[in-house]
C-alpha cells in the first residue's frame, strides 16, 4: 500500500521546478533593476569615501617645470601661440582630484584628448598643454559640496599654468585658447578673472574655443562683456563656445542644461539651470539657430592614438547641426567610429572623438587670418599719447640791459 504521507516524484519535480522558476524571475528582475540604476551603481564605486575637508589633496603642479606639461615649447613662440586644457579622464575612487603623474589619466590624455581636441588648434601655433589636478568624473554625477572643492582646486592649477604661459610666450604674442569638457570649465575662470579685466591681454587673444562647455548668456553681459560672443565667422577677440547632444538623448540634455556648474565672478561656482547657453554652431562659425545640413559639414574624426604632427581622415558630411535652446543638437553620424561608447556614465563623458575637428580648425584658421592684420596694424600705430600734464606758471625773471651796463 502507497504511503500516503509520501509525495509522488511528479509533485516533487513540480515543487523544484515551482522553486526554480521563482528564483530564475528575482534573478532576471535584479539583472534588470542593476541595468536601470547601472550609472548610480557605477557612481557609488567612485566614492572617494572621504569628506574634502580631510583629503589629502595632491601635490600641486610646478609650472615652471617640463613634467607639469603635456606640450611646452622650449623656446618662446615665433607666431602664435595655443593654451589647451584637457577634459576629465579620472573617473574617481580613491581621490577627488587626480594627481598630475597619475598613469591611467595621464595616459588618455596623450592618447585621446590631445589627438582629438587640441590638434585641430595646434597646426596654427605652439602648444601649451597644462597638468592640473583635474576634479574626477565623479564630482560631475552629484551636487556633493566636496565636488565643487575639487573642481576649485582644479580651477586654481588651471589659472597657474595660464600665468605661467603668458610668461612664456612674452608680452606681444597673440594666441587662442581652447578647452574641453572639464578644461573648457576652467578657461571660463581665466577668462573672467584673468583675461577680460586685462585689456592688454584681451587685444592678443585670437579666440577662445570652449567646446562641450556651458557659458551661460548673462556673463557675456557682465563680466565678459568686453569679450563677446563669435557672433559670425569673421569674429575674432571672441567666445566661440558649445555644448552637444543628439536631440533624443534626454539625460545629457537635462545635464548640460540643469545640472552644470559654472566659475562666477571672484570665485566659487554656480548652476546654469534657467540662465540661458551660449551656443555657437561649428558647421556656421556662427551664433545662429539656423540649420546645418549634413552636407555642410567639413568632417569629424577619430583621432586616437595619433601623434602630434600627423593628421587622421576626417570624415565630412557626417551630420547636420542646429542650436535649439542653447544646446547644438545633432544627428546620429553615419560612420559608427563617430558613434559614442555604450560606457557606464556616459552622459557625463567626452567622447573618444571629435564630431567637428575639421570644422574648428577650419573656423580657428579663418579667425586667424581675420585677426592678424587688424593686429599687426594696432601694433604699426604710434603708441597713444598720455594725459595731457598741467603745467604751472613759471615766474618771469627780466635780463639785465647789458648794452646799458644795467
């Protein structure tokens, strides 16, 4: 007689399979959930885990020295002269800021940034390319207090290296200055603390080139009022600034336009949700909300790996471009070596390309030609004459009568 009590195999299996079924389903649901919050996941890894206050900051860069530079002449330019500033490569972890001999960030940088973002400028003048303890990819993902000390930090070696700079080149050289990303934050500092106050340094800049960086509107109207936008392709002495997206990317949008921060005048940084971007198209070379079709477009390229001195296959005719509430929205590129990585944050990442390296060197070389008679005729002209002096009256002393014998 069967047992009662004893389960038959088909209900053990059936329990078994119930069981792992159960368990198959919490495990796909937690794959899913991990592949929704998989950027705030990647975000909690990159916790220095230290408030700033007590981090040990490393050591600041020696301007006056080669190892603090990527790119320094050894002699003084014979022309002109370009002070680049590279974006973030240091995701975080274990610092706040990354130390200026730091392997892996470094690393990229010659690889990466300067191949795609500073060649486009190099081919018009010398190169000086700063080390700075650059503020890590996640000071970036929040609105952390310790984040905006690490970015100052940065901000400070930033301003160093352009004092150190204007001393290298001399008094009389012109130059361009570009950034990217995080370096493009930077030079908006020098630009208001450094160059605009300084009319003597203001008449040499060529352009200054803030590629996928916020310059909100209302510094053009107080403190960079002296240094206006690059209103159209024959401006020089100007902003030439923008920050990309393709138009379905919601999540870049939304932090380029509410999350980003931004120098203010004397010190310390801001929001720029609600102040209006600065955009300027580089297919146009203009401050424009006209589109650029693809057809207009003088090309991209993948420039990683390359040295100085050689020159990648840009690819024209990539994408189209058009400012849309002071964002450059743009098209999926046809190549897929212009498409961006599938990488954990990469919203907040510059791309390992440059979507319009041909159109900014075009525009810096025309800008260039634009500014160099108007330079060297400002330098051709007599020096201005000083203010006028008072002079006080002088007594009149009366001479003997000599013939008289007076």
């Amino acid at each position: 007689m069967t047992d009662p009590k004893r389960k038959s195999p088909s209900r053990t299996r059936f329990a078994l399979w119930t069981i792992l079924a159960m368990a198959g389903a919490f495990l796909v649901l937690v794959m899913i959930a991990a592949w929704i919050l998989r950027d705030q996941i990647y975000q909690s890894f990159l916790d220095p885990g230290e408030p700033y206050q007590t981090y040990s900051v490393p050591e600041p860069p020696d301007y006056t020295s080669v190892s603090s530079w990527y790119a320094r002449p050894s002699n003084p330019p014979d022309g002109v002269a370009v002070f680049f500033v590279h974006g973030t490569t240091y995701p975080g972890g274990s610092d706040w800021n990354a130390a200026i001999d730091a392997e892996e960030p470094a690393n990229l940088v010659i690889e990466e940034q300067l191949p795609n973002f500073a060649a486009p400028f190099s081919g018009l003048g010398e190169l000086y390319a700063p080390r700075y303890r650059q503020a890590a990819l996640y000071t970036f993902m929040n609105r952390r207090e310790d984040g905006v000390s690490a970015r100052m930090t940065a901000t400070a070696d930033v301003r160093a290296a352009f004092a150190e700079f204007l001393t290298l080149i001399g008094d009389e050289t012109p130059f361009f200055i570009a950034g990217v990303g995080q370096g493009g934050m930077h030079l908006v500092a020098v630009l208001i603390e450094d160059i605009a106050p300084a009319e003597s340094i203001r008449r040499r800049l060529i352009a200054a080139y803030i590629q996928e960086s916020q310059v909100p509107l209302d510094l053009l109207q107080g403190p960079l009022a002296e240094i206006p936008a690059c209103d159209t392709a024959d401006s020089i002495r100007c902003i030439h600034s923008y920050v990309s997206s393709l138009s379905e990317n919601d999540d870049r949008i939304r932090i380029l336009t509410e999350v980003g921060l931004v120098w203010q005048p004397g010190g310390g940084y801001d929001y720029v949700e609600g102040r209006g971007l600065l955009c300027v198209n580089p297919i146009l070379g203009a401050r424009t909300t006209d589109y650029a079709p693809a057809r207009m477009h003088r090309g991209g390229a993948q420039a990683s790996g390359f040295r100085e001195g050689a020159s990648p296959a840009a690819l024209p005719a990539q994408t189209g471009a058009q400012c849309m509430d002071g964002v450059l929205m743009t098209e999926l590129p046809r190549s897929r070596s212009l498409h961006r990585p599938r990488r954990l944050a990469e919203p907040y990442r510059l791309p390992p390309y440059n979507l319009f390296y041909e159109d900014l060197r075009a525009d810096a070389t025309h800008r260039l030609a634009s500014f160099l008679p108007v330079f060297n005729a400002e330098n051709a002209m007599a020096p201005p004459l000083g203010s006028p002096e008072e002079i006080e009256d002088a007594p009149v002393t009366p001479i003997p009568d000599r013939a008289g014998g007076g």
